[in-house]
C-alpha cells in the first residue's frame, strides 16, 4: 500500500475510535520491567551459581538473550561456543515482574492476563496464586485475574522448565522409541530418546542442518493486562463466501461476550483501499448473556481485489464494527483484509494430477524461495529486518513464500507485510520432520487448540493460500525408513503411530482449517499427495527434490526431475566474507577450522565437503578460503538458475519453483539467497532475473540446447528473439532471430539445436551461444550456454576497466569488459555497500553502469573496491 494510502487509513482509524473512546478496553503492557534467574534449586546452580541472582529481563524475550544482555555467556552466534551453552536448555529459569494498577482498571468489570507466547513449560502465578500450567510455545493464553488483582505490588511470576527434562523421562520410557529429527552431539540428552518433537515448541530450536542447538526458554511474545466493561467484541473475521469482478459477498462474524441479555445495535462500515469510507450498515439485535456469535451479511460490489504481485494490485479493505448494548455501553473491533478467491487446483491428466495455484481465476506459476526463522532468539527479530527481507524477495520477483514447519508461527508484522507486497504464503503448521505422537489425545487435543489459535489470527491475511499439516513427515514415514524400522520393532505400535499421524494431519487439522478458514485449502503435508499411497512423487502433488545435494548427483540431473510442483530443492553456499568476519577472525578461516566447522550443520560439521564435490566437478579447486566462498555463491546461483528455468519452461505440467531457502537463522552456511545480515548471495541476483517476469529459458542437455519463452503476463506479448554465437574475446561467428508472440501465462518454445548446429566447428572451449529476449516494456532477458563445465573453459583475463562519478547519494561504477567476464562478483574491502546489480556475466566490450550506495566518498570506494570473476589470477 502506498505511504499516503496507509496515512488516510490511519487517520480514518483514529477518528472512528475516538466516537467510542470511552468503551475501548483498557490495555495495559506488561513488557519491559522483569528480572530473571536460574532456579537455585535446579541442577544446573552447582557450575552457574552466578545465574541464580535476580537480574535485568527483557520481555518479550529468551533466557539466551537475557544471559547474553548480563555478560553470563559469550555471544552464541561468534566462534563456537555452543556446547559450552547446551547447560542453558536444561535449566528452570524463574521471570517476575511488578506493577501497580490505577483505580479504573481495578473497577472494571473483567480482568485477563494475555500471554501470547510463553516457550514452553511454564507456571504462572499472580500475586501467589497459581493461574497456569502451560505446555504450548504456539498457543495464546487468556487468564482470568477478575479480583486477583490490587492497586499495589502486583506480582507476576513465570516458571519456565527444561524442556528435555521435562520430556525425557517418558521418551525414555518407550520401548520403541518414534522417529526424531537431529540427535545432539553434546549430551544434554540421549542420541536415541529425542524429546523435541513430543514437545510444542519451535523445532529448529534443537538444532537443524543449517542452525545451532540452542533450546532456549522464554516468554518469546506480549503480554498485557486486558479489561472491559460489560460487553466485547473477542474477534471480527470476514469470511469470504464469494469474490468476483462484480461482487464480492461476505459475511461478518463478529464473537462477542456480553455480560446481560438486551438489545443492541451493530453497525458495520468500511473504508475502501485508498481509506475512503464505503458503506455503513447498522442492524438491531438481540444479545444474550454470555459468549456468542453475531453475522452480518456484507456485498461490495465490484470490489478491488487482491493479487500476488505481478498479476494486479493488492487491494486492502478496512473493516470496523462498532457494538452498542443498553446503558450506553459500546464495544468496537477493526481489522483490514482483502478480497481474493484463492483454489487449489488438482486436474487429473495423462500424466499424473496437477498442482496449481489460482488467485481470482489465475492460475499463478509459484516462483519464490522456503522461509524459514529469521534468529534462533525470534523475539530479536525487528519489524524493519522483516521488511527488508520480504522486500527483498519481491525484489527478486518472487511471489510466494513457504512458512516451513520447524520454526514458528510468523509474526502479525510478517503477514501484514505479505500482504501489502503482493507475497503468497504457503504456511505450514508448526510440525518439522521425524514423526508426531498424534497416537496420544492429549498430544493432539493440544495441537486442535493451537491450530484454532493460529488459523484465527491469521485467517484475515489474503497472502496465506494454503494450510498445510506439516514438512516432511509423511515422506519421513513412507520413504525415509521410519515405518520399516518401527515395524519391524513393533508393528502394532507402528500401526497406532500411523493411524495417530492420519487423524492429526488428516482429519483434525483440515477440520480447523475448514471451519475457521474455509476459503484457505489446506493440505496434510509437504511432499505429499496428500495422502496419497506414494508421499513424494513428480507425478502428483508437491516434491522435495534433494538428489541433486543430499544425493550427491550432478547439477545438471536438475533437468531430469520435472514435479508438478516443486516445494523444495537447494544447494549449499557460504554468505560474504564480510559476513563470516562476524564470527571467525582470518586465523580461524579455514576449510576444516574449528570455527568454520561449526558454522557449518551439513553433516554435522563436514558439509564442506559435499561443496567441494560440486566446485571441483564445475569449477576446479579453490585456491584458498576466500575463493572457495566465492565459488560456492557461483555454484549456488548457477545449479539453482538451471533448475528454475527448468520448472518454469515445464509450465503447465510444472506450477512452481520455491527453492530453499530465503533468508538466514545466524551467519554461517547454509542453502539461502540472503545472508543472516540481510546480505545478498549471488543466487539472490540471479533469481531476480530467472524468475522475472519475462524471461528466456535456454538449456542445454545431453548436447541439446532448447530456447523457451517464458511470460507470467496474462496478456499476449510481441516478442524477438536473438541467438549469437561467439568466442570468449568477442569474434561472432554467426547469428539468427525471429519474432513471435508470448502466449500469456505460459511457456513458449522457441527452437532448439544440437551442439553441432550452435558451434559450426568453432571451438568449445572458447565459445559460447548468447541467447536474448526482448518485450517492449520488459528487461532484456539473457541466457548463456556454455559447451563444457567452467573449469574446462578457456576464460582469459577480460581486461576490467572501471570509472566512477557521483550522482546524487549514490556513486555511479561503470564496468567495461574487454572479453567475456563470467560470474563477476564485485565487492568491497571493509565497507558496507548496496549495489543496483551484482553476480554479472559481461560479454565481451560490454559495458554496465552499476549504483553503489556506501558510506564512503569516492576515493575510498575505488580503493576498496575488489572484482572476482571465474578465470581470474
């Protein structure tokens, strides 16, 4: 939404609240002064004694972060600290706070504590008195204290017990022991009696192949002292009955407590995206006591609908409700959404079944990237730091995001920014692998609860277009090996474990999500075919494709795997160096440093040996340290581009490409496009030109380069194409064009040719066909296809020249290559620097004109500015 656009809309907000000011609840926050400590009863007091003194909290927030804040621990994310902090997880780490209460809230009629996150296990008392025994990091608790309360010294106490301790007594009970996800190496609890899926908390947090084990404790999320008079309004969802060009019909379900039956009157008004105000309805009824729900049938015609970007505008309608009972008492609740139909289309076909999202009517190809925590401490996580990744994304020409499963529920910030950026959220339910104890009603009954909580307050966001179960648990069960090793210990176990699994991912969440959201589809689980006999399978369904990584194939067997969807593929990369400085000193950089080691989850420590299989199968052997990340990032951009365009020249057959992953949970490696610092990888540029709107897809196979035209418009689009072959130092020795049209929302083929046909006799090695797409309105898309792995190529020294001016508060780098210059990285020494384009292939006596906004003058930035590019000395 537009700056001034949100402008009107706030100051229509405001006016509309001001008309009932005296009836808004009272809400008061309950962050900010607390003070912690280690139990000193607990265990871990004989070796930190230091930690059982009260001392300065931040709440929201992680005993990590407040151990950190204290000076008691080193900084978990530099060096490699993290088996001397292992000793924090098996903790009980007691919070308070005090608050006074002035006299009209103490008067109020209702009283209730709000904790929106407390991670996990914790009791919470007020004033002496046990109100809670939680035991669901994801859940919000609402805590009646009508009466508990008093003018002065309010106490609030929280408990929060290890995790692992809690659990792992029972885990270990178990004959049969179900499958878990990633054992600790330190020993804080056993390799074969993993707690952390038995547990409702953030998975990651036990350590992941791109992350530390750091399980922390914490109230993680707000709490504040909610209270009202007589009547309120819990709640307003406007569901979406049907939304078209001409009308959209919806329905406004508003939940209420009233604490006397009566008359009433509900008005209902909403301001149009641009925060004019529409229409107001008004209805007389009649309330009971109690809890209850009120409806209101809603017709806007021809509504602004809401679109992922590139295919409209994304609409935002505010919606306001105002309640009025007897006595003048008033209640009030807004909420801003927008208007969309979202399908999840599945046509059965000669190959298989599709998988196709479709927005308004669209069917939209997904080009996007997994999503997974943005700090291993998520309360850290700045609403700033989320626009700008999410801006990012959409700088890339992404469209939708996938919200993985062993993280966390995303913040309200996050969606909001979904929503204005026009980005599709994919959103899993908080289960990330291994297997769930979905045998135990109690287990499940708990996660009914939390999906009802979640589905709720997300339910208003248009960016979410799928629900669904879990991340790879199915696949886990069917192909992994977890349902053969527990049948063969136990089959009727193994039975009960599957058939749990089959009523929480297929039955229990789809009837949350089908009553409290039921225009968002939701699938069991990702890959799957939801439920279907064959979990990850290129026919049906969504795929996980990891036999180029896991597997260790080649990249290229990237042109072999053609899913119907494709929910996740990825190769490894390390981020700048500038960003391993935060955590290694040079010394410590290394192939096989401790430090190094340690950044690096793949294989537990030894995942830099899977990426120098595929640098050395494509691009030899990295001189040292500093060229072995840089090849990493060239490696990463270059297998993913492939695959990318790949998918998106598979369209319709092919419906999406999200690959994994997008942002960062620390510095260090890992398979994302943007580092923990918000720094761009190569693969970040790149995709924003393999997923742009309007691209050429030329791949070569098995000596066979293929051209299609690729057009996510949904109109038809004139277009020329061009296909020069040249050598490296610029000699053309022939070309052809041609002129078409780009069918909308599709892939166009354009031609194809033989390595024999493209090189003419001209030498491999030293030629390269350059192949372009021009569209009115469009940038120039380009493709070059090289005859040999980069290695092998003949790459001279191109000859770099460079120029600098000013213009304006950027500073203007003009690059000219006296022969082709492939995967150019340009980076600074010791500076900070955003460049308009980076990772570039230059061909020969090109030139390109780059903005570089730095905190430098230009003398700085010429002799700090470092250029590599495959094939420099």
């Amino acid at each position: 939404m537009h700056r001034w656009r949100r402008g009107l809309a706030f100051a229509a907000a405001v006016l509309f609240a001001a008309t009932a000011q005296a009836a808004a609840p009272g809400v008061r926050d309950l962050g900010g002064a607390w003070e912690f400590r280690l139990l000193p009863q607990d265990l871990q007091a004989r070796e930190h004694a230091d930690a059982t003194q009260w001392r300065a909290a931040r709440v929201p927030g992680h005993v990590h972060t407040d151990l950190l804040a204290q000076g008691l621990i080193p900084d978990p994310y530099v060096g490699a600290p993290e088996a001397q902090l292992q000793w924090i997880g098996l903790g009980a780490w007691e919070y308070r706070s005090r608050f006074d209460l002035d006299p009209a809230t103490l008067r109020r009629a209702h009283a209730e504590l709000v904790f929106e996150g407390l991670d996990t296990y914790a009791d919470v008392s007020l004033n002496g008195e046990p109100l809670l025994a939680a035991d669901n990091a994801f859940r919000t608790w609402r805590l009646p204290v009508t009466g508990k309360l008093r003018a002065r010294g309010n106490e609030l106490r929280v408990l929060l017990h290890s995790p692992i301790r809690r659990l792992l007594p029972q885990v270990q009970a178990m004959p049969h022991k179900i499958a878990g996800n990633y054992p600790s190496p330190y020993g804080d609890e056993p390799k074969d009696a993993m707690t952390g899926n038995f547990a409702r908390k953030p998975g990651y947090h036990y350590g992941w192949d791109w992350g530390p084990r750091y399980v922390t404790a914490g109230i993680w999320r707000a709490v504040r002292l909610e209270s009202w008079d007589g009547l309120r309004i819990d709640e307003l969802h406007l569901r979406q009955l049907r939304v078209d060009a001409d009308a959209a019909e919806l329905s406004a379900q508003l939940q209420v407590r009233a604490d006397a039956a009566g008359p009433a009157t509900l008005e209902v008004d909403w301001l149009d995206p641009d925060g004019r105000r529409a229409r107001s309805l008004r209805q007389k009824i009649t309330l009971r006591a109690g809890e209850q729900t009120l409806s209101l049938p809603l017709r806007i015609e021809r509504p602004r609908r809401w679109y992922p970007y590139g295919y409209g505008e994304q609409a935002l309608y505010t919606f306001r409700a105002r309640l009025r009972g007897e006595g003048g008492q008033q209640a009030q609740v807004q909420q801003r959404t927008g208007l969309r139909r979202v399908e999840l289309r599945r046509p059965r076909d000669a190959a298989g079944q599709g998988f196709a999202f479709a927005v308004n009517g669209i069917e939209i190809f997904a080009k996007g990237a997994n999503a997974i925590p943005f700090d291993m401490f998520p309360a850290r996580v700045s609403t700033q730091r989320l626009r700008k990744t999410l801006e990012d994304a959409r700088a890339a020409n992404m469209n939708m995001l996938r919200n993985w499963g062993g993280g966390y529920y995303e913040s309200d910030a996050f969606f909001d920014l979904a929503d204005e950026l026009g980005l599709m959220v994919w959103q899993d339910f908080m289960y990330g692998g291994g297997m769930q104890p979905g045998y135990d009603a109690g287990f499940r009954a708990n996660a009914v609860a939390e999906a009802r909580d979640q589905v709720r307050r997300l339910r208003r966001h248009p960016s979410i277009v799928l629900w669904c179960g879990n991340n790879e648990e199915e696949t886990a069960w069917k192909d992994w090996g977890h349902r053969r090793t527990l049948t063969q210990a136990d089959p009727a176990f193994a039975q009960e474990v599957w058939d749990g699994y089959v009523q929480l991912f297929g039955r229990d969440l789809r009837d949350v999500v089908a009553r409290e959201s039921g225009e968002v589809p939701y699938w069991s689980s990702s890959p799957s075919n939801d439920l279907d006999e064959k979990a990850n399978d290129s026919a049906k369904g969504d795929k996980h494709y990891w036999d180029v990584w896991a597997g260790s194939k080649p990249i290229a067997a990237y042109l072999g795997e053609s899913p119907r969807f494709m929910s996740e593929f990825g190769l490894q990369a390390w981020p700048v160096l500038r960003t391993v400085d935060t955590f290694a000193s040079k010394a410590e950089q290394g192939l096989a440093t401790p430090v190094v080691r340690a950044h690096q989850k793949f294989l537990a420590g030894a995942g830099n040996e899977r990426l120098l299989l595929y640098i050395r199968a494509g691009y030899g052997e990295p001189r040292d340290f500093a060229d072995f990340v840089y090849l990493s990032q060239v490696m990463q951009a270059e297998g993913i581009e492939l695959a990318a365009l790949h998918h998106r020249a598979s369209r319709p057959h092919t419906m999406g490409s999200l690959y994994w992953q997008l942002n960062d949970v620390w510095p260090g490696a890992s398979w994302s496009s943007i580092d923990y610092y918000g720094r761009w990888k190569a693969l970040q540029f790149h995709a924003r030109r393999f997923f742009a709107p309007v691209a050429a897809s030329a791949l070569r196979k098995d000596g066979r380069t293929a051209l299609n035209l690729l057009s996510d418009r949904t109109q038809a689009k004139p277009a020329q194409w061009t296909l020069r072959v040249i050598d490296f130092d610029g000699r053309e020795h022939w070309r052809d064009q041609g002129q078409v049209t780009l069918a909308p929302l599709a892939a166009t083929a354009a031609g194809a040719w033989s390595d024999a046909e493209l090189l003419r006799g001209a030498d491999p090695r030293r030629t390269a066909a350059v192949f372009e797409l021009q569209v009115a309105g469009e940038p120039v898309s380009r493709r070059v296809v090289y005859f040999d792995e980069a290695k092998s190529l003949a790459l001279a020294d191109p000859q770099l020249r460079t120029q600098w001016r000013r213009d304006g508060d950027a500073a203007v780098l003009t690059l000219q290559a006296g022969a082709l210059t492939r995967a150019l990285w340009i980076e600074f020494d010791g500076l900070d620097a955003q460049l308009s384009d980076n990772a570039l292939t230059l061909l020969p006596g090109e030139s390109v004109q780059l903005r570089v906004r730095a905190d430098a003058d230009l003398e700085r930035l010429r002799r700090s500015l470092r250029l590599r590019w495959l094939g420099a000395p």
